[in-house]
C-alpha cells in the first residue's frame, strides 16, 4: 500500500523538478541574450559618448575664444578711457561733449554720458541674454 501512495507524489517531485529546470534554462537563455544585446550595445554607446565629448570641447573652446576676444575688447576700451581720463580736463570734457552732440544729432539721448560700447555690444548682449 505504502509504494502505491508514494508513486503519485514521486511522479509529482519529478513534474516540479523539469518544471523548474525548464525555467532555469528559460532564465538563463534570456540573461544570455541581454548580455549579448548590452555587448553590441557597449560600443555603440561609447561612440556616441566620445562624439559628445568632442562637441562639449569644441564649445567650451568657442566659448574660450570669443570670451578672450571680448575681454581684449574691454581692455581695449578701458586703456582709451584711462587714456583719455589723463587728459587735461578741457581736452576731456571737450571730447565728452563731441560725444554727446554726436548721439544727440543720431537721435539718441544719453542723459549726458557717453561711452563708445560699439565694438563690445556682443558682450552687452551676451549680458542681457543670462
């Protein structure tokens, strides 16, 4: 009596274990196949990595490039307005006041100052823009 009980539960443990083998294998073929996908993708996505890398560096060295460009400009302007601040007075309110009849005949009101910012309005803009 006792072997015919244990047939049926025997024949059990054996339907659970290929089942469970099944999904073992079922587990492992897929694992396979997304670590195969990742593989093909590795060297896809460090090319395209290496290609970001290069564009971030040619901007920053745009960026570089136009900010020492700008900054000479303002050296530039700020020599002419020291130079001019070391002029006797008469010669500099004289060239303040050419200044300002020039905006004035342009149209433009300025509240009687004048600076020449024409060759840095980039920066000016650039200010406006942050």
């Amino acid at each position: 009596m006792s072997s015919s009980n244990s047939t049926p539960v025997a024949g059990q443990c054996q339907l659970t274990q290929e089942q469970v083998e099944t999904k073992r294998l079922k587990i492992l073929s897929e694992s396979e196949q997304l670590w195969q996908f990742l593989e093909e993708q590795k060297p896809l996505l460090l090319a395209r990595l290496e290609e970001l890398d290069k564009e971030i560096e040619k901007r920053r060295d745009e960026n570089i490039a136009k900010l020492l460009e700008e900054l000479s400009c303002l050296n530039d302007m700020i020599s002419e307005l020291e130079g001019k601040c070391q002029q006797p007075a008469s010669e500099f309110l004289q060239a303040v006041d050419e200044g300002i009849d020039h905006r004035s005949q342009d149209g433009v009101e300025d509240g009687g100052y004048f600076v020449q910012v024409s060759q840095c309005s980039s920066v000016w803009e650039h200010v406006d823009n942050e």
